[in-house]
C-alpha cells in the first residue's frame, strides 16, 4: 500500500478520501462518541496542510438506498469542523447536482464532506456495473484516492472498493495504522488468546465464528447474539434478539470447539425486560437477572446477569491476550450496562495484550468512565477488525495492494 506521502506534491489537487465517520447518535442526534472521527484527524490535517482539497465520502448507519434525514451526516460535519476548526461544507446529495457545486467551489485546503453514500442504491449493490458506475462519478470529484476508513474496509463497495481501483490511491495514517497493530495480534498472539464478542450485527458476527475458532483458544459470547446460542441449544429465549437461520451453525461451532479442546463460554444467567425503546433510552418494566434455563417467554434479554459477569471476567484476566468487539448488553441504557462495565473493567486488568475494536464498543469504555490508554489498542473497526482477525482478505486493502 502507498501513503500519502508516495502520493507527491498534493497542492491544489483534489483528494478523495473514505472515512468510517458511523458514529453512535442519540435521539437528538448528538454524537454520543466521536471516536472515529478524531481518529480520521491526523490524514485530513496532513491533507490540508500539503494544500489539497479535500472531498470525503462517508456513511451513517444503514439507510438502505434511500435518502432519509434521520442518516444524514449533518452532524459529523458540524463536529468535523469544530475538531479541524475550518467550516466543512456538506453537500445535500452524494454526487448530485449539491456534490458538484459542493467539490467544484473548494479552494485549497478546504474540506467537503459528500451526504451518507449509503442513500445511493449502487453503493452496496452486488451488481459489479451498478457499482462501478457509482465509482466513476465518485471518482470524478478526486484527482488521487485516499482510503482511510478502517472500519469499512471489509466492504466491498463502491466509496470503499470500486473507487480505488480509478483513481492513483494510497492507504492514509489510520488504515496504516490499524492493519500494523491487528497484524501483531494475527501473527503471533501469547496465549491464552481470548475473544469477547457481542453486539447487535448477530449474523455478521456469527459468521467469523468459524475463522476465530481456529485462531482463539476461548470464545466469549454475550450480547444480541446470545440468545441464537441459547436457542441453538433448545433453551427458550422469550422476545430476545435471535437469527433463526443460524441456529445449526452455532450447535456446529459448539461441537467443532468441543472437539478442537477450544472453549466457547456462554452466559449462566441474563437480565431481562418487557421491552425497551432505544431512542428513548428507556426499558420497560422492571430489569430481572434469570438463568439461562428460565427465560419467560415475555420477555427480552437485554444484558448478560451478574454471575455471568464474574464468569466473564475471570476468563478474560486468565488471557494473555484479550480482542473484545461488541458491547454485551443495550449499555446505552443504565440499567443494562452492567454486564458491559464489566467487561471493560476486566479489560483493564489483562496482564498482556488486550484491544477493544468497534464504533459501539468503543463508545461503550468511553462513556463508561474508561480512558483510551487503560487499554493496549482502541480499534475503529468492528466488523473489520474481527475479519482482519480471522485472516481474512478484506476488500477495501487488498484493492490499493492490487492497483497501484
Ligand atoms: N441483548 C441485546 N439485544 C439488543 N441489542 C443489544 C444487545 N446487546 C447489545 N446490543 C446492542 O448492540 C449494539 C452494538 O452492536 P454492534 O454489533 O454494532 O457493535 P460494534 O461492533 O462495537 O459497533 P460497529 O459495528 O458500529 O463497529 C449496541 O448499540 C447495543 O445496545
Ligand atoms: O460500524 C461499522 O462497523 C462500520 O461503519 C461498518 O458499518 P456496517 O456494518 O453497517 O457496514
């Protein structure tokens, strides 16, 4: 991968760039972690220092396609401007008439910010050409590409893949800097080696199970996805988050770790609700801590219980070396942010190694007090860090090793 140093004298040139700036929101769209976007600051200084102007397309959460307010990125680029202190000029569409005017009005060191490429249908299209397409009018707004979005990179989408292959590209100072550290914990991790996953992409994260049995010596499992090992073992899980189509899959990783002498430790008790509005912050009815065995079929489990957390806890000090992605409970409410704390504090306490990867993840050992340095690495990347983890060739790298 070239930097963008390897990119040459960047004065009036327009430069391209993919950041990750999907950032958790609350109902008054207040970004409650702008984590990933000061993690973009350091290329996007160095950009306007060397005199670029500089076009960056991002996306926010999952709109599907469609333009729709509630995913514009109006907040990250007020929060974008306060942090680079220069006014970032938001275009109204991705590559409309508003992103024309938008890139062609800037001036050297001048910063825009293209709307959620998400609400463009191509960018997520599994059609090759429909893809490319999209590509092409990214691409005629930059003179060279940057990507720097790392926790995007195991997309293979238009801003993220296609763009890179037209346009001279480089790999900026956060991709860099995320693949050098996960590569030391993929080539030669001191063991234990164990993996805490939760979260609320349940079959995105079921399906790196596979590759990080082979790779782990424990697998930690709370969160949303839980609840389909529950259920993958005959237990009742109420109105818990699950993915039915999974359910085999997770009694198949049961097995293979039992047979590889591999350990996938599931929660003993959780803590359930009636339901919970998550805009809202609120959950309903009161918060019970039951066993696994005993989930009432009216309700939500919505956190892992206090015996789990000790459980948890004393697996991950145990590890010499600790990878922990997705929070284990809806820690964005205080009543079910217990079994999170928890994890994070016994993350604190490795004696070795320990790295937190995600947007939520992240947000979850900030808001709960936690400061970066009390950890060995905070990685912008969910998904991306858990399949760089897996060994997996991700996307939105190989493409600048390949065409360069
Ligand atoms: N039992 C549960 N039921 C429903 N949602 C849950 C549950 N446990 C955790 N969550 C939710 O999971 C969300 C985070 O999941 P996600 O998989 O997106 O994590 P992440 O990988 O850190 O973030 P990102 O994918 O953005 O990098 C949180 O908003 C949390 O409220
Ligand atoms: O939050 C993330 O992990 C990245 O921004 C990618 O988002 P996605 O899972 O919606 O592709």
């Amino acid at each position: 991968m070239k930097s963008v140093a390897d990119l040459g004298d960047l004065t009036g040139k327009r430069v391209l760039i993919r950041c990750d700036f999907n950032v958790p929101l609350d109902a008054e769209k207040n970004i409650t972690d702008d984590g990933r976007i000061r993690a973009a600051l350091p290329t996007l200084t160095q950009l306007r220092e060397a005199g670029a102007r500089i076009v960056i397309m991002a996306h926010l959460g999952r709109p599907k396609g469609e333009a729709n307010p509630k995913y514009s990125l109006a907040p990250v680029a007020a929060r974008l401007g306060e942090l680079l202190g220069t006014d970032v000029h938001l275009a109204a569409d991705v590559v409309g008439e508003s992103a024309q005017a938008t890139v062609a009005a800037l001036s050297d060191g001048e910063v825009a910010l293209l709307e959620n490429v998400r609400y463009e249908p191509a960018e997520e299209s599994k059609d090759e050409a429909a893809r490319a397409e999209l590509a092409a009018k990214y691409a005629a707004f930059g003179d060279v590409f940057v990507s720097d979005g790392f926790g995007v990179v195991h997309r293979k989408q238009a801003s993220v893949y296609d763009v890179a292959k037209l346009l001279p590209n480089a790999a900026g100072s956060l991709v860099a800097k995320e693949v050098s550290i996960l590569k030391a914990l993929t080539e030669n991790p001191e063991r234990p080696y164990a993996v805490v996953l939760g979260g609320a992409k349940v079959a995105d994260k079921l399906s790196v199970i596979d590759n990080l049995l082979k790779v782990a010596d424990t697998l930690v499992i709370g969160g949303g996805m839980l609840f389909t090992f529950l259920a993958a073992q005959g237990k009742g899980i109420g109105k818990s988050l699950v993915d039915e189509g999974n359910l085999e899959t997770c009694r198949n990783y049961l097995a293979e770790a039992e047979a590889a002498g591999k350990r996938i430790l599931l929660p003993v008790d959780v803590r359930v609700a009636d339901g919970m509005d998550f805009g809202a912050r609120e959950v309903f009815g009161p918060v019970d801590v039951v066993s696994v065995d005993a989930i009432p079929a009216d309700k939500m489990g919505l956190d892992i219980g206090p015996e789990s957390e000790v459980l948890f806890a004393d697996a991950i000090k145990a590890a010499k070396t600790v990878f922990w992605n997705g929070p284990m409970g809806v820690f964005e409410i205080k009543e079910l942010a217990e079994g999170t704390a928890a994890v994070a504090k016994a993350l604190t306490e490795v004696d070795g190694l320990s790295v937190v990867g995600g947007g939520d993840s992240a947000a979850a050992v900030r808001t709960l007090g936690h400061s970066d340095d009390e950890f060995g690495h905070i990685s912008t990347g969910g998904g991306a860090s858990l399949e760089f983890l897996e060994g997996k060739e991700l996307p939105g790298i190989s493409v600048l090793e390949e065409n360069n």
